[in-house]
C-alpha cells in the first residue's frame, strides 16, 4: 500500500510539473494555424462574413489567458475568510439600497419568473459587486487563446462561437465585448452560451444588454434561475443550531432529510426556536467551519445555486446575503477565522495518509472536496473524534500533517 502512494504521490507531483512547462500555442507558432480552423469552424456556424472579419481576423494570443486558466490557489480558503470578504456590511447596504431603488422592477421580475428580488441582487453582489467590475479583458481574446489550448477545446471553441453570434445579433461590438479572462460577460457573468439561452431583452429596445441595461441583466438572471429549477415560493436553506450529540456523519449534500426527520434528530433553528414542518421539505445539513462553526440546512434552491456555481461557499454566500439584503442579521454561531489553511501539497498528505489508513479518499489530488470531507470525517469516527469531517488542528496533528 504504502509503495503505492509513493507512486501515486510521485506521479502527481510530476504531472503538476511537467504541466507547468507545458508549451503555449503561441510559442510552438501553432496559434496562427488554429485560428484558420476556428474561422473555419465559424463559416460551419453560419457567422457573418464581417463578424469574421471584425472578430477572429483581428483577435490576439494572450498568455495572461492560459497563466491565469492553469493558475492554482497554493492555499485552501477558510469559509470564514470566503463569506467574510464577499458578505460585508458594505455590500449588504448598497444591495439595500438597490433593492428599494429597482423594487418595481425587481417586483415584476419576480413576478414573471418566480425569483425573489433578493436572490437577484444577491447574485449581482456576488457576481460584479453589483456592476461595479466588469472585467477588462476581451471576451474574444481569452475564447480564441483557450480555444486554441488543447486541454478544453472543445469547450471553449463552442463557447467563441456563441460570443460571434452575440455579436452577429448586434448585441454589443467586438471592442465592446470585455469581461473575465474565462469570458464571462456582463452584470451578472454570462458565459456566450448562457446568454444565448437565457439572455432577454426586458427593456425592449431591440437589444439584450447585459452590461448596459440592469432590467435585462436582472431579467436574464431569473429566466436562467427558473430554468435551472428555481421552486418558486422556497428558500435556499436557513442557519441552525444542532444537539449535542449530533452525528455529523449525516451531514453534507449527498444526504437528505424530511424537516421533520431533523426536527425529531433535535436540529432547531439558529436561536433554538422549533424548526416548523409544515411544508416538511428536504434538506440537506452543512458544517462547512466544522462543528464549532454555523450549521445550515439547504433546500433544492440551494442545488439551483450550485448549478451557477459548483461551490458551497458560493450557494451559502448567496443565500445568506440575500437573507441580510432584506433585514437578516449575521450569523448566530460565527466560523472561526483562525482555521487552518492547507497547502495542496498539505492536502494531499492528507489524502494520501487517510489511503494508507484504508480510508477511501478516492484520487489523491491536492484539492479538499467532498471526497475528502467525508473520509475525513470517517477517520475521525474512527479514533473517537468529532466526525465532522472538518480540518482542525487536533485532526492534524494526529494524522502527522505538519502546520
């Protein structure tokens, strides 16, 4: 076993290198040749003659594009530092004041597509501290660079051609079309293909607008919530406080509970009220700070949340400024903000420690998941901890992770 994950070790520490060196289009002269086939690939998608010319005939190789698309964060990031540096004060007041200054809108909206305003400006927040940035980039660099990048494509060529037939449509101009070096766009980060889709010219001027016109950008966030499954009438999840002697080994998404199912397991909401049943919805329980730190129950918004973005901290940093956006208070149980933070290489000792022990972690890849949480916390079980799945210090230190 141990011969094993010395292999495994190994190999990912040379596949990380050798990635490092890998070459750029650019530099090996192949970025030229690559965007004949991708004008190529646009005359079979029917794009005008002068999108072509005004598009890929002029765009740019950026290595920024492919540094920033192979860029890693050395460190894991504390969910006390993620919802602290994107639910402040600030931003909860200017969402406030936007709520009440766009509410006939907003109220229509919401009317329209089952969306509570709230969750609308929370995603702006989130999204370009509502409108405030944008991105810099061209749209149109950054789509021809990773396009021409062969480790997505596929991808991303489709996602060039959706931002030519933007264009073709007469949406916005070449030079005019500037977002994140991914290429999402606009007040709430449209990637070309969700706006084809989901995009809507609410203010009727002939145009659907998402970095000038505030009633589409809304408009379009609800029309891609409601397809994504948004219960309309349902919140995304609420804080809550748990029994001493909760088995954290029932927490986390893969698992789900009738309200009356956590009730009867003695969870109450986050000031010790009754949880109320009445609709006895599913849920699932979150610890992301361990049990130390806030618990939450989420519904099936909370899932809608993770299809615009796979992360939980993202789903709960909506949900909760959308929850403070219209009168909520903080948090009850505050996460600690002295959390350890571990490097990719601390997480996969981690992984490859917990493989040893004959926990299934499943592929040792640097990167705390699900997978991990849960082996994790399966490990604690076993050495008469708090299986909360949740990397504190002690946890640590009996499994020899330095700090």
């Amino acid at each position: 076993m141990s011969q094993k994950i010395k292999c495994i070790s190994g190999a990912l520490l040379l596949g990380l290198a050798m990635h490092s060196f890998a070459q750029a289009p650019e530099e090996t002269g192949n970025f030229d040749q690559c965007l004949n086939t991708l004008i190529a690939t646009a005359n079979e998608n029917e794009i005008s003659k002068s999108t072509i010319e005004n598009t890929l005939a002029k765009v740019k190789y950026s290595a920024r594009v492919i540094e920033l698309d192979r860029q890693q964060p050395e460190f894991t990031t504390s969910f006390a530092d993620y919802l602290n540096r994107r639910v402040t004060q600030d931003r909860v007041d200017k969402g406030r004041a936007l709520l009440q200054k766009h509410q006939a809108l907003l109220e229509q909206i919401s009317k329209e597509y089952g969306v509570p305003s709230q969750y609308l400006v929370a995603f702006w927040g989130l999204e370009t501290n509502y409108g405030s940035f944008f991105g810099k980039m061209s749209v149109l660099d950054s789509l021809a660079t990773l396009a021409c990048d062969p480790r997505r494509s596929d991808y991303f060529t489709g996602e060039l051609m959706s931002a030519l037939k933007i264009i073709d449509e007469g949406a916005i101009s070449p030079d005019k079309m500037e977002g994140s070096w991914a290429g999402a766009m606009g007040h709430v980060q449209f990637m070309p293909s969700a706006f084809l889709r989901h995009a809507v010219d609410y203010d009727g001027d002939g145009k659907r607008d998402l970095w000038n016109s505030i009633p589409d950008a809304m408009a379009s966030a609800a029309n891609f919530l409601r397809s994504l499954g948004w219960e309309k009438g349902s919140r995304w999840g609420r804080e809550v406080s748990l029994p001493l002697d909760f088995d954290f080994l029932e927490a986390g998404l893969n698992q789900s509970r009738t309200l009356t199912e956590w009730r009867d397991a003695g969870v109450k909401q986050a000031k010790g009220d009754v949880l109320s049943a009445a609709d006895d919805l599913t849920a699932s329980l979150l610890v992301p700070a361990g049990y130390q730190g806030p618990a939450f129950l989420v519904y099936d918004n909370f899932r809608v949340i993770m299809k615009w973005n796979r992360s939980e901290y993202y789903a709960i940093a909506v949900g909760h400024l959308a929850d403070r956006i219209t009168g909520g208070g903080k948090l009850i149980q505050q996460p600690a903000t002295d959390a350890p933070r571990l490097s990719r290489q601390q997480v996969l000792d981690l992984q490859l420690k917990l493989a040893k022990a004959d926990i299934d972690v499943g592929e040792p890849d640097g990167i705390f998941g699900p997978a991990t949480r849960r082996a994790l916390g399966e490990y604690q079980q076993k050495h008469g901890m708090i299986a909360d799945g949740f990397a504190d210090s002690n946890t640590l230190q009996k499994l020899g992770i330095n700090l």
